[in-house]
C-alpha cells in the first residue's frame, strides 16, 4: 500500500541525506516527451525502466520476490499492477515474461501515456536460491555469469552498452524530439569535451545562411 501512495505522488517515506545502505523496495521510472500511445515505444520504455532497477539491484547483492508496474497517462491518471516472482532475481531475461503480461493487461491503445515505472519489492539479499522442482540449475548459473560479464562490460564502456533488444526503441535520442521527430539540435552538436550525457546547459541555434 505504501508503495501504491508513493506512485501517486503522495510521500510516505521521509528523505534522508545520507547515502542509502539497504533498500525495501528499488523502483525506476522515466518520463518521456511528448507523449505516446505506441505500443513498442512504451513498452520499451518499460523494459528499460526493469533493466535499470535490476543493475542496481544486483549492485546492492539483492533479489526481488515481487515485481510491480504502472503506467501513467498524459492526463496524470496512474494504473499499476503487480505479481508474485517463481523465485528471488534480479535478472532481467528472468522477469520479462512477468513483464511482458502485465503490460498487455495494462496498455490501451486508445490512450497517451507521458511515464513508465518498475519497482522491484520484497527484496532479499539470500544467496541461497531456492529453485522450484522443475527449474534447471544450470540455467540459473548461466544467467548469473552471463550478467556478471554484461555488468562488467557496462562499467568499463557505459551504462546499456550491452542492453535488451525489447529497450531498443528507448534509446536517447528519441526522447524530447521536436515536431518533426528529429533530436533538438543543441544534442546534435557537440561542444570539445563534451559527450551525450555530459553537456554544457548552453543554448545554440542552427542558423541557415
């Protein structure tokens, strides 16, 4: 329920400045413009929002039992769901199946959605993975290796360098276009030192002669 009430914008749980050492829930969302209503964007947008929450996830040595998601419309109205996991992961290949669902019985086509969010709940830092009877354990060990190597990639070359094709249509440069679906001009050129996520707040104009 606290959960629910920190989705719609009411705060329930005080801020505090100090680094944070453990976690109860880890949840990522991302606002877009302007806003869309097509169905691979959205989704993408939320596959992105999981892959996120789950690096940090593993960053702390955690594990989710419960995987919540919402949809938030331009109007501000907010829709959510939620469901029980097999067994504690965070992984995504694991969770996207779960995902995958509950975004079918959540979007409507007939709506403009403006943000996407994931939160990963019931978090555990048990090592001892408990599988069920038809789990193979081979899998699990090669999920954990396969991240293991997609995480250290990640560090040394940039967050997503590695990523999951369902995120694709979520890169960068489709956020904040213009009319016309072009990216603003001002993240077209770029000053010396600077790079895509690191940029100088300067205004420019593209001036044609």
């Amino acid at each position: 329920m606290e959960i629910w009430r920190e989705l719609n914008g009411e705060s329930v749980y005080p801020v505090i400045a100090e680094g944070k050492t453990s976690y109860k829930s880890i949840s990522k969302t991302k606002t877009f413009t302007p806003p869309s209503s097509d169905q691979d964007f959205i989704y993408s947008r939320l596959s992105r929002n999981l892959e996120n929450a789950c690096i940090k996830a593993r960053r702390h040595k955690l594990s989710a039992e419960r995987l919540i998601i919402f949809l938030r419309r331009q109007n501000f109205q907010t829709e959510g769901l939620e469901v029980k996991l097999n067994r504690p992961t965070a992984y995504p290949a694991d969770i996207f199946p779960f995902l995958k669902e509950l975004f079918n019985r959540l979007y409507k086509n007939k709506w403009q959605y403006r943000s996407t969010g994931v939160v990963l709940a019931e978090l555990t830092s048990n090592p001892n993975m408990q599988l069920s009877l038809f789990e193979n354990p081979v899998k699990i060990i090669y999920l954990r290796r396969l991240y293991e190597a997609i995480d250290k990639i990640n560090a040394r070359f940039g967050k997503h360098t590695l990523h999951h094709l369902s995120a694709m249509p979520a890169k960068p440069q489709t956020q904040h276009e213009n009319a016309r679906g072009d990216a603003p001009y001002r993240e077209q050129i770029l000053l010396k030192g600077e790079n895509k996520r690191q940029r100088l707040e300067l205004p420019m104009m593209k001036i044609d002669i």
